[in-house]
C-alpha cells in the first residue's frame, strides 16, 4: 500500500533580494511577507554606519555600527556584500545567511542594486531578485513626504538618487510595479513558491522521492 505521509523534498534555500527606491512601498512589502509565518522567511538584518532614526531599533532594523567597526567587519570577510548608499555604508553579515540556507530555508534581503550585483556574483544559482518600482514619481514623492521622517533636503537627496536607481532595473529577474500593495504581495509571494519549485534547487531530494516512486508495488 503507498504511504500517506512523506518527508518533504529537500531543497537548497534561496536568497530572495528586494530593491527599490526608498519610498517605493519596499519595507511595507518586507513586513507584510515575514509576518506571513507559512512563508517561513528570515529577514537578513544589515550592518550600517548611518544614524538611527527615532522609530528603528538596533539589531531589528540594522545593527548600527561606527564606520571603524564596519571596515573591521569588512576586512575580516565577514559581510556577503557592502555598499555605500546616500553616503553610508550598508553590509550584510555573512554568518546569518549561511546559516540560514543550509537549513534548507530562505533569507529575505533588502539590499541596493549595487550589493545585488555582488551576491548574483557570488552565488548564481542560489539568488532570485525582484526590482520594485513605484506607480508614478509623483506618488513615490508623496510616500516620501508621507513617511515625514527624514528632513526635505534629504527627500530631495532621495528623489535624485531615485532616479538613479530606477534605471538599474536590468539586472533583476522580476519586476514589480507596486501600485497596489495587495497586489504587489501577492505578486512577490507568487514568485518565491514558484522559485522554490524549481528543479534544480531540489535535485537530490526529487531524485531520491523519485527512486521511493518507482520502488512502490
Ligand atoms: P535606508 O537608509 O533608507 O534604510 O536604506 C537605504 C538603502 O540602502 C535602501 O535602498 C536599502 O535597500 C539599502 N541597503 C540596506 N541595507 C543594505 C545592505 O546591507 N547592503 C546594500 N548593498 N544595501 C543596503
């Protein structure tokens, strides 16, 4: 008689990496997705040498360090990848994710462009990466001025800076445009079951589900 349970097919984790321009609804989606619990995700906790702003908390929104620990961290190979953004600098610690992706589980990223580039570099078959663009730029100002956390000279810095970001689009595998945050989530959550079907990030496992298969009377 064939069984009516069975272990999960094992699979490699993934390192699933959103960007953005800031104001393009990036950190409501990155909440929304780790409160889903069926998803399972672990949001990989960056290193910065920017100010804290009155909200964020150190070691839940970043681990807030001067730029000398930083380049400590750095030198000492223990970030995946590091930038410098809006004049700091931004590192993911390297320990957590490892961690993380041998349990066969999936890290979430909120990282730039630039850090985007490196991880695809490092590890090619182990990223998927999904570029979030605002519906138009006057919503994306008007979600920046919304936030009123950050001074309008720096508002001003981001929109430029916006700008510059919008065009990197190219080297993501998906694009979003996040008109509606619902629809947005839903998009992204698509993606990543899709993502973690994919054959080769289970070979071995469907390999050895396959020979159980063929065992069967
Ligand atoms: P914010 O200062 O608004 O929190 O973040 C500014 C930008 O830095 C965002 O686009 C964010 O994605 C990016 N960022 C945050 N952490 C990292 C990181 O560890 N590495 C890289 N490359 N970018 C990061």
């Amino acid at each position: 008689m064939a069984p009516t349970t069975r272990d999960p097919i094992q699979r490699r984790g993934l390192m699933l990496i959103l960007s953005s321009p800031s104001g393009a609804g990036k950190t409501t989606l990155t909440r929304d997705l780790l409160q889903d619990s069926s998803l399972d995700l672990t949001l990989s906790i960056s290193v910065t040498t920017r100010q804290r702003r009155t909200s964020e908390v150190d070691g839940i929104h970043y681990y807030f360090k001067p730029k000398a620990e930083f380049d400590r961290l750095r030198t000492q190979d223990d970030l995946l990848e590091y930038a410098e953004v809006h004049g700091n600098f931004y590192g993911t610690p390297r320990g957590p994710v490892e961690q993380v992706l041998s349990q066969g589980r999936d890290m979430l990223f909120d990282i730039d462009y630039q850090g985007t580039q490196q991880v695809q570099k490092r590890a090619p078959h182990d990223v998927v990466t999904i570029f979030i663009l605002p519906p138009s730029m006057r919503e994306l100002r008007a979600r920046l001025e919304r936030r009123a956390e950050d001074a309008p000279e720096v508002i001003a810095k981001r929109l430029v800076a916006a700008r510059n970001e919008i065009t990197r689009w190219p080297i993501y595998d998906y694009v979003i445009v996040n008109e509606d945050i619902q629809t947005a989530l839903a998009e992204v959550k698509s993606i990543l079951i899709a993502e973690r079907l994919k054959r080769a990030r289970s070979a071995e496992g469907i390999t050895r589900f396959v020979e159980m298969l063929l065992t069967e009377g």
